[in-house]
C-alpha cells in the first residue's frame, strides 16, 4: 500500500492540515476529564459557583473547538481520500489503455473490472480511516496514559495488566483473519466473471435453456464469496465482545483500586472520574487500532492487486526514438515476418512475406485458423512479430509511435463494435473532426443509409450499449462507415462482411470500388473474408494455410495455380454451377 501512497502527493496540504486538526481535536478532548476533575474537587466540594462556570464555560470552549476540528478534518480527509481514489483510478485506466492484448489475456476483464472499482475503493476507505483513526489512535493511547499518569501514577498498574492481554487479543483475530482476506478479491472477480458472462451472453443461455445452469454457476461462486465472509465474521464476531469484557473489567479494577486510594486519602474523586474517562479514551483507541486491524489486511491485499496492474510493463511499447513516413504514404510490407501466441505449440504465422501498395485490394483468405486475422493484428501492432518485420512506407512500425501508427489506418474489427450515443458519434468515433457532408457520405459508401433513413431520429437515433438494438448487418455497416469517415491510408477489412446479405455485399463492394477508385484512389486496402464472391476482384489474393502463405496472385491465378484456393472456391459453388466463377467445376 505504501507505493500507492505515492499518488497522495497533491494532497501533502491537506494532509498537514488533517494532521494538525486531528492533533487539536485530541489535546481537546484530553483536556475535557481534567476540567472535569478541576469542577468536582475545586468547584463542586468547595460549593464555589463561579468557579464551576468557569471551568463550564472551558469545557464547552474546548468541546466546541474539538467538534469543529473534526469536522473539517474530516471534511478535508474524505476530499483526500476521493482525489487519491480518483488519480489511482486515472492510472489504472493509463495502464490498462497502454496494454497489448496479451495483457488483457493475461489479466482477464472481470478481474480488472474489479481492481479498477472495488479494489481502488477499498483503498480509498482505508486511506480517509488511517488519517482520521490511525492518526488520532496513537495520540490518544500515549496523552491518555500520561494524562492518566498526571492523576494517579500508582493506579496506572492496571494498564500493565489490561494492555498486553488487549493487543494480544487484536493481534490473535488479525492473525486468524488475514488469510481470508486475501481471498475476498479473488472471489470477487469470480462473481464479476460469472455475472458478465452471464449478462453478455443472455440471449445464447435463453436460446439452449441454460438458465439453470448458469444460476447454479452463480449461486456457487456467490455461496463461496460468502462462506468466505462468514469465516472471518466468525472470527471478528469474537473481538468486539472480547474488546468489552478487558474494558470492563478494567473499568471494575479502576474503580475497585480508586475507592481504595480515595479511602486512604491519596485521591480525590475528581480524579478517578478524570482516570476512569482517561482509562476509556486509552481503551476506546485500541478498539479504534482493531478496527484498523479488520480494515487494512483487506486493503493491502487489494493494492497489492492494483500495483500488479500498475507494475505490468505491456510488452507493445514506443521505440526511445520514433519515426514517422517521409514519403509513399500507405505501402505496407510484411517482410519474413513469423508470430506466435503465448503458450501455443504451433506458430500462427510463419515467414509471411509480401506487399500492398496504395490503390490496390489486397485479399487474404483461407479456413478456419489460417492466421488472417492475426496477421492484420500485427498491422496496428495489437501484437508484435515475433521474427521478421512489418513496414509502413518502409519504416518498422516497432519503430513508429503507436498513435502515428494507427493514425494511418482505419480498421473494421471482425467482431462488429459500436459504442453507447447516437448514429453520428459512432462514425465521428472514426474521426472527430468529420463533417456533416463526410458522414453521410461514409454512410452512404457503407449501405447504412437504407436503415438510417427509416428510422425516427435519423443519425441522431440512439444507440444503446454494446448496439444491441441494431442488428449485426448494421453494426458492420456502421464499423464500415466509421472506418471510412477516418480516412485513412491503410484501410483494413477483417472478415467485415460476414453478416451481410449477398445483395448488400454486392452493393457495398461495389460502392467501395467506386470510391477507391476516386477520392480514396491512393488508399491500401486489405480484406479477410471467407466468401470467395467478395475476395475475387481484388488486385492481389493471399492464400493461407496453416499460417503459411500457400498461394498469391489474381482470382484467375490462383485457380490455375492453388490447389487450396481451387478447394476453397469449389467448396462454396458446389452444386451450383451457373454461379461457379469461370474455370471452377462444381
């Protein structure tokens, strides 16, 4: 916890200021018993009136002071805390935008989810009770003890007595509790992924009847979360009556050995009431420091949590030194290039070589598992080759900053993505800078115009989180238009067409043709897609295969020259031979 006290910086300021009032507020309060003491024995035994006032009027004096010092330092600790949360939560956010996806692998969404909210959270509460409670136990421990010692220094044997066995107490249940509260988290996560997986797959548990099924998954990891809790609310159930009883009995043994020195004379009965009120301020701070005790194993053990996110280096990093293109904007090159995923036996790619110039349609195709979207992965450095190189303009884009990188390509995600607001910010999402007129036209381009018109609000209607309320032709129409609206100089297709309609495919293909063929003449284009109809115009067509590169050349090419492209070809015309390309045999 100590390395993210780092971020309280800021806030050094209010820290002092916490510090002193919580300093103020303790002198005041043990100054109160003495007054107390002064008002029994001077003013209450001797009948002096006036003098009760007076020491009245100081203890309202000092009460009044203490509750305005604790006030503003607990106004001023809570704004602490909630700016420390609030930069931790930036940082995290930081971290976790710079990570390549093989961090996000390694990490999982449900646990960072958890560390970016409950974790930072509990941190946050600790940090606003350490500098109210942490602070004021100690000060109110060591001035009660010597207040108390002010009074009666033989009566304070007890404490002798009482101490030892109260922090031994405190450190038994801390001890007995800690390991659970290092498994708090983790079982938290386990909540946050079962839950996500089952709100983000709603439609598919309903679709196979796996309701039961899924509850049964939650009802486990909740019941584990909570046996868990159970466990060590057994175990803190035994401090606050524990805490009590050494009180008590340490209350009795004060007044049983008091009345005895009062009986003697070598004490006044101002004085034992000062000692009994001193006796509850020492006691009532270790029950302060046991709270601490419940609170910051939890804590640590979540900013131990948030620092593994912190102190993960993402593998995809910016060169010390970067380089931007001086000339031939948007020619791409994979040069010997051979990538792997972390734990796989097999390569995804290897030694992939060949080249897209501006104004050409580079296709990739090939089955299930080839490498093609890894290899257009590799292009906005999502990951990085493993041997071999990938050039932009004939520059490394390792050697690149990774926003110059990508602000040369527009990038249509197999899997469709839109984001919460309205039609118009989805595609500007692309290109913030994009008018009105580019909007629509990128729309246009992409066949998004047919729904868009059709609905009430037009290109102000609201899209709802994730775009559950468009369907999954709309979501890539609109991915496709947002990628267009950027302008880009790589335009990058992966697999963007799957959900369309043969007639929409058609249209849409052949609107991108004009365009690329007008005001985005100089564009590279790349596409991944399965069907052959949508690759066989291109300029150049890349076969995969177990992420080797099997075949390169025209669709007329490669049916004379690749037995896999001739497979692929006559595996979606089979049995249709009107519609077979020319020189395809269904």
């Amino acid at each position: 916890m100590l390395k993210l006290f780092r971020f309280l910086k800021p806030y050094w300021g209010m820290i002092a200021a916490v510090l002193v009032l919580v300093f103020l507020q303790t002198l005041a309060d043990l100054f109160l018993p003495t007054l107390m003491s002064d008002v029994i024995d001077k003013g209450v035994m001797n009948g002096d009136t006036a003098l009760i006032l007076r020491l009245g009027g100081r203890m309202l004096l000092f009460a009044g002071g203490g509750v305005i010092c604790a006030v503003v330092a607990s106004f001023l600790s809570s704004k602490t805390s909630m700016g420390f949360g609030r930069i931790i939560r930036n940082k995290v956010f930081e971290k976790v935008e710079s990570f390549s996806l093989h961090e996000f692998d390694k990490f999982g969404t449900a646990t960072l989810i958890t560390r970016s909210t409950n974790d930072i959270t509990q941190v946050q509460m600790v940090t606003m009770i350490i500098m109210r409670m942490m602070v004021a136990a100690p000060m109110m421990a060591v001035g009660g003890i010597i207040m108390a010692m002010s009074k009666d220094k033989p009566l304070t044997l007890v404490f002798v007595v009482a101490l030892p066995v109260l922090i031994g107490a405190i450190s038994l249940m801390a001890v007995k509790g800690l390991p659970f509260f290092r498994v708090i988290q983790t079982k938290i996560d386990r909540i946050n992924l079962v839950l996500r997986e089952r709100l983000t797959g709603i439609r598919v548990i309903r679709a196979f009847n796996r309701v039961a099924h899924e509850k049964a998954r939650f009802e486990e990891a909740n019941a584990d979360l909570t046996r868990n809790y159970i466990k060590i609310n057994r175990i803190m159930a035994f401090l606050m009556p524990t805490l009590m009883l050494i009180m008590n009995f340490t209350t009795l043994a004060i007044l049983w050995f008091g009345i005895k020195r009062i009986d003697s004379g070598s004490m006044e009965m101002g004085s034992l009431i000062a000692f009994t009120q001193y006796a509850f301020q020492i006691l009532f701070s270790m029950v302060m420091v046991s709270m601490m005790f419940i609170m910051v194993p939890r804590a640590q053990a979540a900013a131990v949590r948030i620092n593994e996110v912190l102190g993960t280096e993402p593998e995809i990093t910016d060169a010390a030194e970067t380089r931007t293109a001086e000339n031939r904007h948007g020619y791409l090159e994979f040069r010997n290039v051979s990538f792997s995923y972390h734990g796989a036996e097999q390569p995804a790619l290897d030694d992939i070589s060949f080249t897209a110039s501006p104004g050409e349609v580079t296709a990739i195709i090939g089955g299930t598992g080839a490498g093609k979207s890894s290899m257009l992965n590799l292009i906005p450095r999502f990951y990085d080759v493993e041997s071999g190189a990938v050039l932009i303009d004939g520059v490394d884009v390792r050697e690149m900053s990774q926003e110059y990188l990508r602000s040369k390509i527009g990038f249509v995600p197999q899997k469709a993505v839109l984001f919460s607001g309205t039609i118009t910010d989805n595609i500007r999402f692309g290109n913030g800078k994009a008018s009105g007129e580019e909007i629509t036209a990128a729309a246009e381009t992409a066949q998004a115009m047919e729904f868009i018109s059709s609905m009430d609000l037009g290109f102000d209607h609201e899209i709802s989180q994730g775009g559950t309320n468009v369907s999954g032709g709309q979501k890539q129409r609109l991915s496709i238009a947002r990628a267009l609206a950027r302008k880009p100089e790589i335009l990058i297709f992966d697999d963007s067409f799957s959900a369309l309609d043969f007639k929409t495919d058609s249209r849409l293909r052949g609107a991108l043709k004009k365009l690329l063929n007008t005001e985005m003449k100089d564009v590279t284009v790349l596409i991944v897609a399965q069907r052959v109809g949508t690759v066989m115009d291109a300029d150049r067509i890349i076969v995969l295969d177990d992420g080797r590169i099997s075949g390169t050349g025209t669709h007329e090419e490669l049916l004379h020259s690749c037995q896999i492209y001739r497979e692929i070809v006559s595996s979606q015309f089979a049995g249709d031979a009107a519609a077979a390309p020319k020189g395809v045999t269904a």
